[in-house]
C-alpha cells in the first residue's frame, strides 16, 4: 500500500512531536504543585518507577553531566525524598535509591497529571478515545525498541 503524503513517517512525526510536546508542558505545569523542579522531579522518577541507579547511571538516564546529577541527588538528599550509600564492592561509586517519602511525592505527582490527562481524555467522544487507546499501545511499543539515548526512563 502506498503512503500518502499527509500519512508519511516524517509527517507523523513531526505532528506527533507537536502534540507531545504542548501535552506534556500542560502535564508538567500540574507538576508544579509538586514544589519540587523539572530536573529533580525526572531524576526521582527515575528512582522510584525504575528502581536504585548509581550516580553515573542516573547522569546517563538523565542525559546530563556527573557534576550536575550530583547537585540534583544533593537536592532530593536534602528534602528526604533520597538517600544514597557507598556501593559494597567499589566504594568510589554512590548509589541512589528513592526513600517512601520520594516514592510517595512521586506517585501523588503521576495521579496529579492522570486527574489532569483524565480530565482532557473525558472530553472526547469513545471513537477518539479507542483511537488514542490504540495509538499509545504503538508509541509504548516503539519506544520499547528504541536503543541510546535517554533508554531505561521507566514510568515517565
């Protein structure tokens, strides 16, 4: 079967970065009432929806800098929401794992943007919402085949 224009792979995806991207800047202004910022927040979901990550891994997953993780951990240190240890086997690594108070600001955080999203999600018709069912069962599978960059950010 021969594509249309309109139905292309560049076409969809530059329409289906659009959308993703004005959704979760809405998504994300609900996050602000988690009164903990952008980068924090992304590390700790990292934490709790993926489970303990040392301080290298988190700085890849998170795509920044050692120095720059490490200020950000310091941070969810601080507010209770991690804690981190000195690996067992190489002490010069540091591991990172989300405390129940950081699982629990986390999990309020996800029902917040699900309220949100539900909200939005409740405005359409069943047709719409069958087809967007359907679309996220598809996106869900590609990123699940995606390799290198920012692989392994379960739960966002």
């Amino acid at each position: 079967m021969k594509r249309t224009s309109s139905h292309s792979p560049e076409r969809v995806a530059g329409q289906l970065h659009r959308a993703s991207l004005r959704l979760l800047r809405r998504l994300r202004a609900v996050d602000r009432e988690s009164g903990i910022g952008p980068a924090r927040l992304s590390a700790l979901s990292v934490l709790v929806f993926g489970g303990p990550r040392t301080l290298g891994e988190l700085a890849d997953t998170e795509q920044v800098r050692p120095p720059t993780m490490t200020r950000i951990v310091l941070g969810l240190e601080q507010a209770g929401l991690v804690r981190t240890r000195t690996d067992r086997d190489d002490r010069r690594v540091t591991v990172v794992s989300a405390t129940r108070r950081g699982a629990s600001a986390m999990q309020r955080g996800r029902l917040r943007r699900e309220t949100e999203l539900g909200g939005l999600l409740a405005q359409l018709a069943q047709r719409e919402l069958a087809t967007l069912a359907a679309a996220s069962r598809i996106v869900h599978r590609l990123s699940e085949r995606r390799q290198g960059v920012g692989a392994g950010r379960p739960g966002l």
